[in-house]
C-alpha cells in the first residue's frame, strides 16, 4: 500500500466520525440482517426436511412457516433501514465537509499565489466531495458485512460439515485478493478521472466567465469545439474506468459462483453415496442448510466487490480535493459578519518593505518605508503594474511582504482578522457585485443597515439621480459582475459601501476609474468629507485626487518616491 492510500485511508476514517448514529446504524442494521438470513435458512431447511422425509402434516409446519415470513419481512426492513441510514450518514459527512472546506477558502486571503481558480474550487468541493457518497452510503456496510458474515457463517458450518467449511475457506480468500489486484489499475485509471474532471470543470468556468471576450475576438466556435473535445477525452476515461470496474465484477462473480457450484456439486454427489468424506450421512436438513447458505457465505463478498470501486473513486476525490485545495480541514471554520467598529484614525508605518509579484519572482518594490500620521490623506501614483494595488492589499493583510507594516503601532501580522476588518475598509479596483438588488450590493458592507443608512449611501455615491430613474430603484436587480451598470455605476455602486462602514483606515484603488472630470470632482469632494479624521490612502492616475490629498508618493523602478505637495497642508491632528 502506497503513503497515498494510507493517508487516502486516515483521511476517510476520520471523516467517518461525522456520520453519527446513521452510519452506526448502517453498519448495523445488515449484520442484524445477516443473523437473522442463518436462522431463517436453518428455519426453511428444517420444514423441507420434515416436510419430504418425515411427511409432516402442513398444519405441523404452518408455525415455522410463518417465523419464516416473518423473519423474511424483519430482513427487508432492516435493509431498507441500513440502505437509508447510510445515505443520511453520507449526506451528514459530505454536508460537513462542503461547509469545512468553503470555510476554509473564505478564510484564506483571495489573493494566496496557491488559491485554486474558481471553477477547479467549485469542482472540488461539489464533484470531488459528492464522489465520497458511495464510500459511506454503500462501501463502509459491505466492507463491515464482508469481514464479519462470512466468518460467521462459517463458524456456524464448520461444525456442521467440515467438508463445506473447507471449501468455504479456500475459495472465499480469492475474491478479495483479486479485488486487491483489479483495485490498483482501477485505482491509477479513477485518479487519472478525477484530475480530468477539475480540469474540464474548471476550464468550463474560465471559458464562460469570459465568453464576451470570446464574442468580441470571434473565439466562441474554436472555444466550444475545444470543450466538446475536452469533454470527450473525459468520457473516454469515465468508460476506461467502468471497463475495469465490470471486469472485476465478472472476475469476482466467478469465482463465487464457482464456490456455490463445489458446495452443490459436494451436497449432491453426497446423497447419490458417489462421495464418503462424512463419518456420518448428510441429512436433507443439513444439506438443504448447507445450498441455501452456499450462496449466502459469498454475497458480502460479492456485494463488496460490486462497491469496491467507490473506494477508488473516494480516494481519488479525496487526493484531488488536498490537490486543489489543501489538506482536508478538520472542522469548519467559524466565520461571523465583522460589524464596523468606531475607533480613531489609525498610523500607518512601512519600514523597508519590499513586495512581489504572487510566484516572489519578481520584486514590484523594493525597501519601501513610509509614515503615514492618524487622519492623513496620501495619494499613491505609478503607472499600471507599478504596484499600486499590491501595495493597498498588503496593508489590507491580504498578501505576503518582506519588511515590517504596523497599524498603529502593532505589527500588522499581529492583528486579528476580525479587528483588521472592522478597521480597515478596502476598495478593490474591480470590486465585486453580486446578482442581487442594488440594496443588497450595498448592504454587503453591513447587512443590520437600516433602509435610511442604505439610501443615505447610495446618495453620498451620488447614485441617488440612478436610483430615481429606476422603477424599482433599489430593488432593481443587477447580473453578476455588475451587468447593467456602466463601469460608473458600479464603481460608486461598491463605493456606498464605504458610507456604511466607520473605518479608521481607507484604502481606495482608483475610486474615480471610468467618470468624467465633473463627476471626479464631485466625488472627490463627497470622499474627503467623509474620510474626515480617517486616514486615507488612495492609489490613483488621476492627478486631480493627488493635488486635493496632503501629500502623494510615486512607484517608479520598484522604489517609493516623495511627490511635492501641491496642496496647503493641513491639520490632522
């Protein structure tokens, strides 16, 4: 066994423990089964046995025959209520593991070099994660069924007839053995499977994220036949590894028919006296017992082989869920709304900072140091790629950083996440909208708003005029991404979400991207006011924010420069 399948292996039995009383009971429930399927066998064999050799009047067998009814209807209740308490166990654990692992990528920083594409993500934690159902709902029972029943079964034939119980023993090893051998190609052809499938997955989500630039370039024929293709080659794999899985299947189910067919072909040449490996004769009860048990000994083991598959395809799953998205989390993450948290203007000091690029292959700058007093406004410019945005993040705690950041005075590693939140208000140069109301973009920010501090809001965005022209005004509902709004709108649309938050540090990348110079202006001046007694850092082109801020520092070459202010200095005590 490979380190893969052992870590595969604990992995799986510690998500066990999540199925709660419902697995427990499905591994239960067909052991209780199995106890009951010998006596009723014992039970059937004992009426035809009194029935053909001592001509037992059927008024004699009716109370047997009823245990038999009986004990027939108790088994198929206790099947029905192991087959469903493995499904609720299977759901349980699968629904605590999506919830684990969508924690775990909300706690991690959106901006981590490892974090998994969107479409990959989605891919593992709802394809990846439902390929573990079959594992629990039906590979666990059959495991516990085949190492418990047959050795059960045949405690209970050895001493009947040692003859049967030897052949019981030579034979039933081999359907596990060949499971072992089958199992590794399968393995090897299941994980090959479950790669292609995040790959699909995900190239399907990039594409379609992107398919206006498809249209625009012409790209959506080429694009749509490489998906198809793409899908294809999937398909062909999906068939190669349900090949081998028939193929074990078949393998498996001859050689227990094979041991049905020994016991039969002994329990037969022994009543024609052909055979005399008994000190005793075999009785019809015994021999009846032996051909209704035959079959019985073999089917955990067959039940086993048809579900062994859905062991290779949870371990697969598994390794393709640490693949994309990092070891399995062993509880979810508690993640709670950040609520504004009203303090004074925080300091901001950088002390030979250098910043790369997500791969650190390359530094975007370079012994950077800054102090920014509590309620400055500094104004960062540079060309594109500069590292403007690199810079605003990583005082936001959202990238790695060479040197040392304090907020306040405390290092920034040191602040909590939460405290971080409630603090620091960021807005991204592509902010993000959801499909929702323009009510529900804005109350992201602080979903207890009351409907008055959400159109208070909106209208220091100067959306207000927007808003009025709609007929739903808020209630409209945008597309994701923000379709249906210019880039404008959209902009001031996150924008609102500052109003609502009382941050006592502001970091804004390019807040007046895609408005005229009047409407600049205006916005500018609406920011000012509220930042207030906050400190702002905005990152900007735009030569108009720089001259309204208190000073302004230029990226050029990987170094941080001091522009002279063109504004009077002013108060930030």
């Amino acid at each position: 066994m490979s380190q893969e399948d052992r870590h595969a292996g604990k992995m799986l039995a510690r998500l066990q423990r999540h199925g709660g009383l419902a697995l427990w009971l499905a591994l239960l429930a067909p052991l209780c089964g199995g106890g009951l399927l010998a006596w009723q066998a014992w039970t059937l064999a004992e009426v035809l046995g009194r029935a053909i050799e001592e001509r037992a009047a059927p008024g004699l067998l009716l109370p047997s025959i009823t245990l038999i009814f009986c004990l027939l209807l108790v088994r198929a209740g206790l099947g029905a209520i192991g087959e469903m308490a493995g499904i609720a166990g299977a759901e349980a654990i699968k629904r605590q593991l999506r919830q684990a692992l969508f924690s775990q990528l909300l706690a991690r920083s959106p901006r981590d070099a490892d974090a998994a594409p969107s479409g990959v993500a989605a891919a593992a934690i709802v394809d990846q994660v439902e390929a573990l159902d079959g594992y629990f709902a039906r590979y666990l029972p059959a495991m516990v069924q085949a190492g418990l029943l047959p050795l059960i079964f045949g405690a209970m034939i050895l001493p009947l007839d040692w003859v049967a119980g030897v052949l019981f023993l030579i034979t039933a090893p081999l359907i596990p053995l060949f499971m072992a051998l089958v199992g590794w190609g399968a393995q090897i052809a299941t994980d090959r499977q479950a790669q292609a499938l995040s790959r699909l997955s995900g190239r399907f989500s990039d594409r379609l994220r992107g398919i206006l630039t498809l249209k625009l370039f012409g790209r959506e024929a080429a694009e749509t036949e490489d998906i198809v293709a793409a899908s294809e080659a999937l398909r062909q794999r999906t068939l190669k590894v349900l090949r081998i899985a028939f193929l074990s299947s078949a393998v498996l189910e001859f050689f227990a028919a094979l041991g049905v067919a020994g016991i039969a072909l002994y329990v037969g040449l022994t009543f024609i006296d052909y055979l005399h490996l008994r000190s005793t004769p075999l009785t019809l009860e015994a021999g009846m017992f032996l051909l209704l048990m035959a079959p019985e000994v073999y089917n955990p083991l067959r039940l086993l082989a048809s579900h062994y598959h859905d062991r290779a395809v949870a371990k697969a799953g598994l390794a393709e869920i640490e693949r994309q998205l990092g070891a399995l989390p062993r509880a979810a993450f508690v993640l709670e709304d950040v609520a504004p948290r009203p303090g004074p203007a925080i300091a901001v000091s950088l002390t030979n900072v250098t910043l790369r690029t997500p791969d650190r292959m390359r530094a975007v700058l370079k012994g950077a140091s800054l102090a920014v007093a509590p309620g400055e406004h500094v104004a960062i410019l540079g060309p594109s790629g500069s590292g403007k945005t690199t810079l605003l993040e990583t005082l936001a705690g959202l990238r790695e950083m060479d040197g040392g950041i304090t907020l306040d005075g405390v290092r920034l590693n040191q602040w909590s996440d939460g405290d971080l939140r409630a603090r620091v208000f960021v807005l991204t140069q592509k902010p993000r909208l959801i499909h929702a109301s323009l009510r529900d973009n804005v109350a992201l920010a602080r979903p207890d708003a009351t409907i008055g501090e959400i159109d208070g809001a909106v209208e220091r965005a100067a959306l207000d005029g927007l808003v009025h022209a709609l007929p739903q005004g808020l209630e409209t509902l945008i597309g994701e991404d923000g379709v249906g709004l210019s880039g404008g709108q959209a902009q001031r649309l996150a924008l609102a979400r500052l109003f609502l938050r009382d941050p006592g540090l502001i970091l804004l990348d390019e807040p007046t991207a895609h408005l005229d110079a009047a409407l600049e202006t205006d916005i500018i001046d609406r920011l000012l006011d509220y930042a207030e007694g906050r400190t702002l850092i905005v990152a900007t082109h735009s030569a108009r924010i720089a001259m309204r801020m208190d000073r302004a520092y230029r990226i050029a070459a990987g170094a941080l420069f001091d522009v002279p202010a063109r504004r009077p200095s002013r108060s930030v005590a």
